[in-house]
C-alpha cells in the first residue's frame, strides 16, 4: 500500500511539472518576439527623429508579456511612449504617445507591484503627473496631479489632484505617497 500510495505521488507529480512547463515555454517565447519588436523600434527611432531614448521593457501587468516605456527628446520637443504586444496578433500595440513640456522636460517612471507607469511633464506654465494602471493591451487613467505656475494662472487653482483644488501641503504629501517606489527608465539606447 506504502508503495502504491508513493507511485500515485510521484506520477502526479511528474504531472503537475510537465503541465506546469507548456505555459511557461509560451510566456517565455511572447516575451522573447515581444523584446524583438521592441528592439527593432528603438532601432528604427534612433535612426531616425531621435538622437537617444531612455527606455525599458518590463512586463508591468504580470501576464507574460513585457511594455516597452520610452522616452526622448525629437525635433518637435519631448515625448514618451508605452507599448504592450499582442501575441495572438504578433504585433505592437501602442498604449500611450504623449508630446510632452518642450522647455523643462518629461520622464516615464513605472511600479511593477502596482501594475503601473506615470508619465511626467513640466513647462514654464504647469507640471502634470499621468498615473496609468495596465491590463493587457489596455491602460486606465489612475490619477492626474497638476501644478500651475502663479505667474501663468495667478487666480488659481494652482494645485489641483484629479481636476479637483486642494493645498499645497495636500498635493506635496499625496503626490510624494503616490510616486513611492515607482523606477525610473534603466537603459538609453545609443
């Protein structure tokens, strides 16, 4: 009995492993044509309208599939992007193009545990922090914070959270909650 009790374990064992292989070959050949395509933009890029862009693939949503985050500078001004891939496709989706502040600046930063990415942008007139959460080729707008510059808007608002006015100290203290942990882009292509 102590024999057949052990067969059973180690069969199903030898199940739960070979059942447990197939899906992960699959996660691992989208991840690998999805780090292709996405290599072959960034190559086509910075060949062309942009010098460098900062970027990173990393799979955001947990499903398999890595978003390509990138960032630069082009001759129009600043802009970042977000793509996912669709395997049944076998293409690119893009899920955000935003031109951003052209004097100050722009930045994407994401948060793997929270399933997000924020997109960043300042001007002389304002700075605006886009908080997006992605499910597959989807994306939903978290959160938007504002800061309008005095000199642009003196009558207000000038710290808003979601379209909605709130104090200095509220906006400093949320904005600083919300951003925590988040990574900035790791690579620069060259």
């Amino acid at each position: 009995m102590k024999k057949f009790k052990r067969m059973v374990c180690i069969l199903l064992t030898m199940l739960l492993c070979f059942a447990g292989t197939v899906p992960a070959a699959a996660v691992t050949a989208n991840y690998t044509r999805a780090s292709k395509a996405y290599k072959a933009w960034l190559k086509k890029m910075t060949s062309g309208q942009y010098n460098s862009l900062e970027y990173d693939i990393v799979d955001l949503d947990g499903n398999g599939i890595p978003e390509l985050m990138a960032s630069g500078y082009s001759k129009e001004g600043p802009y970042s992007y977000v793509y996912t891939y669709d395997a049944k496709k076998g293409k690119m989706v893009r899920l955000k193009k935003l031109g951003l502040g052209r004097i100050m600046g722009s930045g994407i930063t994401y948060k793997k545990s929270k399933k997000m990415f924020i997109i960043m942008s300042s001007d002389t007139a304002r700075s605006r922090i886009w908080f997006y959460k992605v499910k597959g080729t989807k994306i939903t707008k978290a959160a938007v914070y504002e800061f309008r510059s005095l000199t642009q808007y003196p009558k207000g608002p000038n710290y808003l959270i979601n379209n909605k006015k709130c104090s200095q100290s509220t906006y400093t203290k949320k904005i600083k909650n919300a951003q925590k942990g988040f990574r900035s882009l790791r690579y620069t292509t060259a």
